[in-house]
C-alpha cells in the first residue's frame, strides 16, 4: 500500500512545505535534496507500518498442533520499535518444547495468547519507531536474543548479558504486534518473534551489523547459540581462554561447537569436545577440536580422562608442572564450557547418559582445574548436588550468564567479523536450511537431533 493511499495529501504537503523552508533559510541545493530525502524514507515508513500483510508462526493453547502458518496484519508501531524483514532465523533446541508442544505445560496467561515464537534473527530494517536512535531504516540487522538497553543497572556495570530488560517479557509486558483474519491480536514472544517474515521488536534488541555475508552464514553467528559458545569463549563479561591453556567443552550442539571455534580462535592449545553424538563428536574435530570424547564410553572415568588430557609435559612442581593428585593439583581443564542441558524429547540417535543434565553439569565442574573457570550455559531439570569442599575452597571460579556473557552491542559485530574474516566457520555448523513452509519439519530434526543446527530463511 502505498503512503498516498493512506494519506493522500501528506506526503506532497510535507514536501511543500520543507522545501518552502529551506529556501527560505538559505539552504543549498544538495542539503534541500538531502532533507527531500529523509522525508520520503519518513512516508515510506509510515506506509510500511500501515496495514502490512505478512506469514508467521503463531502458537497458541498446547499440544501438538498449537503452532500453526497463519496471515497477519501488521499494527502500526511507535516508540522505541522496530520492523526488520527477517532474512534468516536461528531455530534454537530450547524453544522446540513451546513451538512442537511437547508435553511441555503451557500454562497461566501465555499459553492461551497468540504468539510467534523464536529466539532471534538476522534481517533488514524496514521501520522504526520515532524514539529509535540506534538504528535507521535499510540497515542489516540482527535481533539478539539478549537485549542491551545500555542504561539499566546491570548495563552500566558491564553485565549487558543481564540487561534487566530481559526480565520484561510477561504476559503484562507484551505488545501485540499484529491481528489474525479474525481479529486475534498476535504477540511477539520475548519481543523478538523471529519465525515470521517480519520481525516487530524494540530498539533494545537490535544490533546494527555491516556485512555482505549471505543469510545464512549471518543467521548462524547472530543466533543465541553461536553468541553464546563465542561470548563464554571470547566475551570480557568472564573468563577469556588464555593462549596455550586446556579447554574442555561439555555438550557440542551448535553452542557448543561455536565455543570450540571460540576456544581454537582464543588460542587454546588443547580443545576437548564432550557429545554422546558422533556426528557432533566429528564435526567438532573439524572445526577446532584437539580430541573428542563419547561420554557413554568414558563412563565414570570422564572427568579422569580430561585430567589425564590436561596434565601437561611434566608433574614437578619446582618445574612449574601439573600435579594431578589431591583436592588442589593442578590436573583439569583451565576453562570449562558447559552446554549439555536437558532433553527436550528422547533423541533419535545417540542418548546421552543424563536426560536432565544434571549428570553432565556435575562432571563438567569437577573437570575444571582449580584455579579454572567454567561457564554454564545450559537448561538442565532438577538440582545438581557437588562436593561440598571442593565448591567451597576448591578454587574454580563459577560463570552463569544469559548468552555466555556476551554483551551484543560490543560482541556482536566482532563475532560477525571473525565471519568475514574466515575465522568463524558457520556454514559448517548450518547442516539444515529450510524456508518458513518447511519450519515444523526442521524444527523435529532439531529436537530429536538428527541435525546439528537448523535455519529458516527467507
């Protein structure tokens, strides 16, 4: 629809009017043509936000079947909102449950709302709301799953991975976005509702990027898993892996795998993947990993076998060598990266030892070395119980942050020029891309693991 339908006059009065002011203010020709400019971007915005159709993924009630291909009608939008036209979506293991409806109990006020789920995305702006700074029209985009709001509590202290914006995505905390043919009103799940052709979300969750990398290569680094494995790898929030030190990578999904590449990139001298699945196992080893351990094979003897891998040339301790033995030796990983989590269904191909993950995030605490860091990044079920000496003096030292710290305005567009520059290798990790009619079929082969990562794009 074009602005002069919605407002027939408006857009020759404006330009009436603003070229009558600047020739009466003396301005040259370039800055009239300038300011004539950002008037049409202006009308076109209006026009976009004006009774625009678009497909997205609407989930609603529970079970399977509750998410479903529908035609919406765009809402207009102000503030400090933002419409991007997705190019490509992340389709993150964690948000199978809400979009397959599992059995998961979709309770309370959300599960009766209409919403279109996803994690995140990479797109296009098309509109913005009049308070939006950080953004202008026809950027490149990617809708982080982390917002940065750069002026809450925890921004201003450096832990942007805990904007407090985050918190804000209650049922009383969302906006609807859009109208279903029959008047429903339609939300954006945690203000971002990537599973759609066009993304209604807030300036907080926006990171301009500036790249040519295509759709896919730039939804894999900007989506939630990837920030995640190359923020607790690389991010200042935490611990960086120092050069020649031992990492050790517990669950190699696509988080997972990114924090190998984050740890290869760091200079990690000995990289241990962790994944009952051998495809993953394999594909780690590709991508950066120094050895590969099938978690299922190692039984109870993991954690010795990683502390038998990070013992270094030598155990004398006059000599500056690991000494395994003892609450305090120095055997173990130097930096941890957990990222197991639970089973959303049982998978079809190799199980690990724990469907909770609460097995997994044990082993991963007691493999790092003291003096170490480990970051969790997982969503297990239940409650882990540790040795109680070796959490209160055993000197590791706990990282547990959204988005593996990382900080989206600052990492963000170093994540996306490691892409660039080759040093990110996302097509590798990218094993499924579908377009949005294809997005259920995807989203099982993610659940039941049959592939590594799956990506919708437009």
């Amino acid at each position: 629809m074009d602005a002069e339908d919605v407002h027939p006059s408006r857009r020759s009065l404006l330009k009436t009017g603003l070229a009558a002011g600047a020739a009466a203010i003396g301005l040259s020709a370039e800055a009239k043509a300038s300011a004539l400019r950002a008037t049409e971007e202006q009308s076109q915005s209006a026009a976009i936000v004006t009774g625009r159709r678009f497909r997205g993924w609407v989930s609603r009630g529970s079970g399977r079947g509750r998410t479903t291909l529908q035609d919406l009608t765009l809402r207009p939008i102000g503030g400090r909102q933002v419409v991007v036209r997705t190019e490509a979506t992340n389709l993150c293991y964690s948000n199978t449950g809400a979009v397959l409806g599992l059995g998961q109990n979709f309770g309370g006020r959300l599960s009766t709302m209409a919403l279109i789920q996803g994690h995140g995305g990479v797109g296009v702006v098309e509109a913005v709301g009049p308070e939006v700074r950080r953004v202008q029209v026809g950027d490149r985009v990617c809708v982080s799953g982390t917002p940065q709001c750069g002026s809450c509590y925890q921004c201003l202290r450096g832990r942007a991975d805990m904007c407090q914006f985050l918190g804000r995505q209650g049922p009383d905390d969302l906006v609807p976005i859009a109208d279903m043919r029959d008047g429903t009103p339609v939300y954006a799940n945690s203000h971002i509702g990537g599973l759609a052709d066009l993304m209604v979300t807030f300036e907080e969750w926006v990171v301009p990027v500036f790249t040519k990398a295509t759709a896919a290569d730039l939804g894999m680094v900007c989506s939630c898993v990837a920030v995640a494995g190359l923020g607790a790898t690389t991010s200042q929030a935490v611990a960086l892996v120092e050069p020649g030190s031992v990492v050790a990578v517990v669950g190699c999904g696509p988080l997972g795998l990114s924090g190998v590449q984050g740890a290869k990139i760091s200079g990690a001298s000995t990289i241990i993947a962790i994944d009952p699945v051998r495809a993953r196992r394999e594909l780690a080893m590709k991508v950066g990993a120094t050895h590969a351990l099938d978690p299922n094979v190692e039984g109870d003897k993991l954690v010795e076998r990683v502390r038998d891998l990070s013992k270094g040339p030598n155990n004398r301790l006059w000599a500056g060598g690991r000494d395994s033995g003892g609450l305090l030796g120095g055997a173990g990983a130097d930096f941890v990266l957990e990222a197991a989590g639970a089973d959303q269904a049982p998978p079809k191909v190799e199980a690990g030892p724990d469907p909770t993950g609460i097995l997994p995030l044990r082993q991963a605490y007691e493999m790092c070395a003291p003096g170490g860091h480990i970051v969790t990044t997982s969503l297990p079920r239940g409650n882990i119980t540790l040795p109680a000496v070796l959490f209160t003096i055993g000197g590791r030292t706990h990282h547990a942050g959204q988005a593996g710290g990382a900080s989206p305005m600052r990492d963000i567009p170093r994540f996306v020029e490691l892409l660039d520059k080759g040093q990110y290798n996302a097509k590798a990790l990218a094993t499924s891309v579908v377009p949005i009619e294809r997005l259920l079929d995807a989203y099982e082969d993610v659940v039941y693991r049959t592939t590594i990562t799956a990506l919708m794009t437009m």
